[in-house]
C-alpha cells in the first residue's frame, strides 16, 4: 500500500494488490487545476467549502455532500471558490474494471458519458465509507469486496441530477480557455 502526505493536506492511496483503483483525500486544500482529464473513471466527494466544477457545456458550484461523476477521458476542472479552502475526496478507477464489475451484475453496463453531479445523501454516504475502508488497515481482498459492493449497487451512477439548470451552463469555448483561477502547483 502507497499513502503519502504533503503538508498533512493531502493523502493517496493506492495498492499494487488493486491496480485498478487508486484514490486522494485533500483537507482545507485551495490548490487549483487547470481543465485536465484522466484515464480512468473518476468519482468525487465534497467534504467542506464550495467547489466550482466546469465539464463541457456544464458549471456547477458543488457543495458539502456532493459527488461528482466524470467519465474517462473527459476534459474538466473543479476548483474552490475564491478565497475559500475546500477538502474533497477522489476515486479514479480503471475503466475496464468498472465495466467487468457490472456486466457481472447488470444486463446493461455501461459508464456515464457524460460528467454527472448528485447530491443524493445516500450516495455520498455510501462513498465515503468505501473511501475510508480503503484508506484502512483491512485486507485487499476486504477492498475490493467493498469497492465491487459499492460500483454494484451504482448509487454512484443512479442518483445523479437529471438535468443541469440553464443558468449553469457554459461556452464549452470558454471552458478551453483555461480556468476561472490561477493554476496550482
């Protein structure tokens, strides 16, 4: 198991028992991201603060208790409100991994393709236990129970907001510009 700390802000974690999956915890953290993406399907949690979250067409202001879904690939940002610190949670996970998983459970698998915001109370619940079983001194085969528990009830996937209000939407060309802030390290 791998868990680094920079500046007692920041922790990761990542086995090499379980490739497929890795995940931070960032705490009072004002670091910003200029629009990246990943590889893998990545899943986020607000803890605390205010987040502004900007993917294609879509702008939110993510809150406590809000999880965010943005599929491989994806070009995104989320960053904290000016002047405000935020502590946030974030699972990467290996794609093909996520669709084995649920072709075993569900006739239909498949990934969002496109970048999911939920403020289900459940769902966040459900992620934040997973994230904690991860980053504690159970088994690997205990984790990956966990974590096929959580991708199988996909309460990650099914409580997402329908629609996003018009007021959030944006220039996907304002987007590409870079972000609303400045640039972390």
């Amino acid at each position: 198991m791998y868990r680094d700390s920079l500046l007692s802000m920041s922790e990761f974690w990542y086995d090499p028992a379980l490739p497929f999956v890795e995940s931070r915890k960032a705490s009072d953290s004002r670091a910003c991201y200029r629009p990246h993406s990943h590889p893998t399907l990545s899943i986020g949690a607000v803890d605390a603060g205010l987040s502004h979250f900007r993917c294609s067409d879509v702008a939110a202001t993510l809150r406590p208790g809000s999880l965010v879904i943005v599929p491989p690939e994806l070009v995104h940002s989320c960053n904290p409100a000016p002047e405000v610190s935020w502590s946030y949670q974030m699972l990467h996970l290996e794609p093909t991994w996520v669709a084995g998983v649920t072709a075993e459970m569900e006739p239909t698998p498949g990934l969002p393709s496109s970048a999911c915001i939920s403020h289900s109370a459940a769902a966040y619940q459900h992620f934040c236990k997973l994230n904690a079983q991860l980053f504690s001194a159970i088994s690997a085969a205990d984790k990956e129970a966990a974590l096929i528990e959580f991708i199988g009830q996909r309460l990650w996937a099914l409580s997402v907001d329908s629609s996003v209000p018009p007021r959030y939407r944006v220039d996907p060309a304002r987007l590409a510009t870079g972000p609303a802030y400045p640039a972390g390290p």
